[in-house]
C-alpha cells in the first residue's frame, strides 16, 4: 500500500516495504504539516530507545525497530519468544531540513521534527561595505 500526504509546499510519500512478510505490522504514523517544518509521531510502546534506529539517505527517511528476547524457559517447557521487526521509509520533499532533523522517545512515542527550509526573501537586500 502506498500514501502520500499532500502539502503545499511538497509532499512525504510513504514508500513501499522492500518485504512482502504480511506477519510485519507496522504502527500507524502520524504525519502533521506546519509553515515551521513537519512533525511525525509514532506509537512505539513496549520498545526502548535502543531498539530505535531512525536515520535520513538521499532524502528519504527511514525508521525501524527491532525488538529480541531472549527465550524464557517454564520447568522444562520453552515458554516465550518475543521478537518484532518493522521498517517504514519516507521520500521527503526539497524543502525538508535534514541536517536539523530531530527525534525523542518519550512515553511510548517517537517523535521526528523536520524543519523546513525557507526560501531566500524576495525583499530588497541592503549590503554594507566596510
């Protein structure tokens, strides 16, 4: 399934999982669009910060999580295994700051800031000599 959410001044675009595992579930996302930048907020709870891993290549954005345990042995029976991996990746739009990304992990959630870049001023520049 692919999304994109529109803006109007670009637009992230949800890009499709490299996997076609149907048993990957991955936590809705939610993207918010302001004239500061974007923000995306993820449920992520049971993980810890460790377990995140969220990083931008040639303006695509990408978030995953990985989550291992350890087998938990009952008397003789083996009685839980605990693993959960997802990834999702986003083509950003040519205003997206990347190098002022920021994320935070906090109660449960994942928060990524992108800020925008602001086009130069179409106003008139004094420029002093000294």
């Amino acid at each position: 399934m692919e999304e994109t959410i529109q803006f109007s001044t670009g637009s992230i675009k949800a890009l499709p999982p490299k996997t076609n595992n149907s048993n990957i579930v991955v936590p809705d996302i939610d993207i918010k669009d302001d004239e500061n930048g974007f923000v995306l907020t993820i449920p992520v709870a049971g993980l810890q910060r460790e377990q995140l891993n969220v990083c931008i290549k040639d303006c695509v954005l990408y978030i995953s999580a990985r989550k291992n345990k350890k087998h938990i042995h009952c008397g003789n029976d083996l009685c839980e295994h605990d693993c959960m991996l997802w990834r999702s990746a986003f083509s950003l739009p040519s205003n997206a700051d990347t190098l002022m990304t920021s994320a935070s992990f906090n109660l449960g959630q994942l928060v990524i800031r992108i800020p925008k870049t602001h086009p130069a001023s179409q106003d008139d520049i004094t420029i002093y000599v000294y």
